[in-house]
C-alpha cells in the first residue's frame, strides 16, 4: 500500500462511496467518507427487500471490510449541504485536495400531476425505507387502504406488491403501465414473490383486451403472457387473499379525491402502441378511464436531492461534457452550465452522477472507476505533507463542532448491539428502529 500523499473526501457512504473510498485509499489518499444516515450502506442497506438477508449480510462484510481500511475515516450522522453545516467549500478550504459526491439519488421524482399532494399518495421509495428501517421513515405511518394502485413497470414496483401481498396483505394491489406487456422492467425472480396472488383471469382479460394493440405494433401477446407466467412453478406460496392485477397501456393523468376523504381513484389516458425504427412506444389516445383506489404509489424511479451543492440536470448533478481526466471515455467530474466550466476539484460517482440507473454492481464500478478519476487529477498535485496529523486534526474538530459524529468504533457498538438484541429475540436480523435507540445502544 502506497504512503499517504493525498486527502480526499468522499459524500456518501452507499456502494459508490464505500468502493470508492478503498480505492482511493490504495492509491495513497487519505479518505474522509461522510454519511448522513448513521449506518453506512445506502439503497445496500435501505433499498433491498429486507428477505434478502444473504445478499445484504455478503454485502455488509465487504462494506466493513472498506470500514476497517487504514486509510478510510468514516463519519456518519453527518449532512453535507441539504441543509447541513459543511458545504462543499469548507471541505476544500479544510485541506481536502478533491470531494467525490456520491449521495446516490435521494430526490423523489413525481410527475407534477393534479392530486399528487392527497392523503395515500406516496412515492415508492418513502415506502421501501419505512419496511427497511431508515429513520425518520421508520416511524413514518402510511395511510394504506385496501385497493392500492402502484403506478410502474419494475423491481421497485414489484417490491412494494411484495410488501402489500405478504406484509400489510391489501385486499387488491393494481399495478398501472404506461407502456405495454412486452415492455415491463421486472425480472422472473421478483415476480416469484407475488406470482400465487396475481389475478389470472383479470390477467387474461387485460391481455385478451391489449392483444390487438400489441399485434399491431409486431408483438406476440403469447410470447408476452408466457413471461409473465414463468415464475408460477418457484412462486412462494401465498400468505394472503391479495388479488394482484395489471392496467397496461395507461398513463396517470390525475389523482381523483379530495383532503377530506383522501384518494378515491386514479384517471389515466389510454395508449396504443406504435413502431417507430425498430422500437414500440406508448401513445396516448386521448381516451381516459378511472381506476379505482384509495392509495397511490408511484414507483417512477429517482432524482437526486435538489438541495445540495451541485447543479442538476434531468435527475442527476452535471458532470463536465469534456472531462479533463476521463475514465472509459466517461465524464466523472461536476460542471457548471451557468458558467460553462468545472466545479473545481469536485467529481461524482453512481447514482449522483446517473440516476436509477443499474443496481449494486454498476454503483461499484462507478464508483472505482470515479475514483481513478480522482487520482488521476491527484497526480497533477503536489503531494500533501504530513497527511495523517492533517486527517487526525480535521476529525477532531468535526467531532467538537457537531453532535453525535459517528465513527468506526462507534459503528462497531452498534453492530454488537443489534447481534445481541437478534440473540435475544431468536430471530435473523435485528435494527432499531429509530436514531435515538441507535445512539442509546452506542452509549451516546
């Protein structure tokens, strides 16, 4: 492992920060990585379905791994702009050679459309972090009533019928598609977690109403429903009388309700399908029709928090169209479109840079490959004199200047808390709920 000659700070403690930040570390920085949640992981931690312990126990020991690195000082409990104390420039002006904003997508993405703002709207993710235990969102009730429409073709779609199939087990959960059967984004295996509980002749009717449509526009029905029926023979068995079952071809145009009753249906416009250079598309056809429902969630994909310190364009923060220090041929340095120049010295990795887009791995490479990025500009620096007195230094103070900074040893509290509360209780995984019990369990 190489001395240390630099000092970075990476924003964000997900998957792009924490590989990033090893990566750094073994090309000689010194890495200050800062969370704003208290545990480390982002969409890792908070984003996967909570079932999947395997994924997320494999996850988390590599994640400690990069924690236990001589080079990476985590600091968690700690906001960077979104209305935090430290912006970006007190970072640079503390020593730090570079910042990498990795904060992912924290945003929620609506489509502005009347009634969003009725009591049993929500966004998906709001949903996904309340099951998964991310305060505040823990603590958070949701109005859910019995005939839920969640609007959206994906995994994300698919988790939240998950949840309302096994966990809060809704009378009926319809999922509404802008787009065609053909064109849905969930995989076999997430369709195995609520396959027992789809509707199968509401299932054949909606084909047998969409099947002109998709014949027209080249597309094989069969071929369509044989996929949707692929996950029959693996389905878990069924917990529930949950009837789940598909609009396809309609666009949420409104949010039919009032405050006083809250949702009562969803107005959508009817599509057809048309083929255009080798793709199908959505149209509308100026007809609409109401979906009944007294909950909405929109499972529409992500933004980034407009609140932080970078500029924003189409749900991610702009990085530079001519990088100086491109990795692949791609652009991992912040940009300016009012000045039309770089944010000096400021460069984004995974979902900062490109919202929604890929899953654990592709927020991995991103991340390592904004962080050779980093030490690509590092190298046109002077190296930086006695590096780990200046990082010893600068923790010190952040720890005098903010509450409840949590660091390494502190996670490792944390850790030891939640295994003997899951001890105790006999059962597979164990979180507190809220921050105050977390910081009880620390002995903070």
């Amino acid at each position: 492992m190489e001395d240390k000659k630099y000092m970075v700070a990476v924003v964000g403690a997900g998957p792009a920060g924490l590989f990033a930040a090893r990566r750094l570390a073994d090309g000689g920085a010194r890495v200050a990585l800062f969370n704003r949640d208290i545990k480390p992981g982002g969409l890792a931690e908070y984003g996967i379905y909570p079932d999947k312990l395997k994924m997320k126990q494999g996850l988390r020991a590599q994640f400690k791994q990069i924690l236990n690195h001589p080079g990476v000082d985590y600091f968690g409990n700690v906001t960077v702009c979104s209305g935090g104390s430290i912006v970006l420039e007190d970072l640079l002006l503390s020593g730090f050679q570079a910042v990498l904003v990795t904060t992912g997508a924290q945003g929620t993405k609506w489509l502005r459309l009347p009634g969003e703002n009725l009591p049993g709207v929500y966004h998906a993710k709001n949903i996904v972090y309340h099951y998964n235990l991310l305060p505040p969102f823990s603590g958070k009730k949701y109005l859910l009533g019995k005939r839920v429409a969640v609007v959206g073709a994906g995994n994300v779609m698919m988790d939240i019928a998950h949840y309302l199939t096994r966990v809060r087990k809704v009378e009926e959960v319809i999922a509404v598609v802008r787009r065609g059967p053909a064109e849905v984004k969930f995989t076999r295996k997430e369709m195995e977690n609520v396959a027992r509980n789809l509707d199968l002749a509401a299932l054949d009717a909606e084909f047998g109403r969409v099947a002109p449509l998709m014949q027209a526009a080249g597309q094989d029905p069969l071929t369509a429903k044989t996929a949707f029926l692929e996950a029959m023979p693996k389905a878990l068995e069924p917990v529930s009388e949950t009837r789940l079952r598909f609009e396809f071809l309609a666009t949420p145009m409104r949010v039919m309700g009032d405050w006083m009753n809250g949702v009562s249906g969803l107005k959508v416009e009817e599509n057809k399908l048309v083929a255009a250079d080798g793709n199908v598309k959505a149209r509308g056809t100026g007809a609409s029709r109401i979906i009944s429902a007294d909950t909405v969630i929109f499972a529409i994909g992500d933004t980034v928090d407009h609140d932080f310190c970078v500029p924003v364009f189409n749900d991610a923060y702009v990085s530079a169209p001519q990088p100086r220090f491109p990795v692949d041929g791609l652009s991992f340095e912040a940009f300016n479109p009012d000045t039309n120049q770089p944010i000096e010295r400021v460069f984004l990795a995974g979902w900062a840079r490109q919202a929604s887009t890929g899953l654990v791995g592709y927020a991995r490479r991103d991340g390592e490959m904004a962080a050779q990025a980093v030490l690509q500009y590092l190298q046109t620096q002077p190296a930086l004199p006695g590096v780990d007195s200046a990082a010893g230094k600068f923790g010190q103070r952040l720890e005098e200047t903010h509450q409840r900074v949590i660091t390494r040893p502190l996670l490792e509290k944390l850790e030891e808390a939640e295994r003997s509360e899951m001890e105790k209780q006999g059962v597979e995984e164990f979180k507190f709920a809220n921050n105050d019990e977390m910081f009880t369990a620390m002995g903070l």
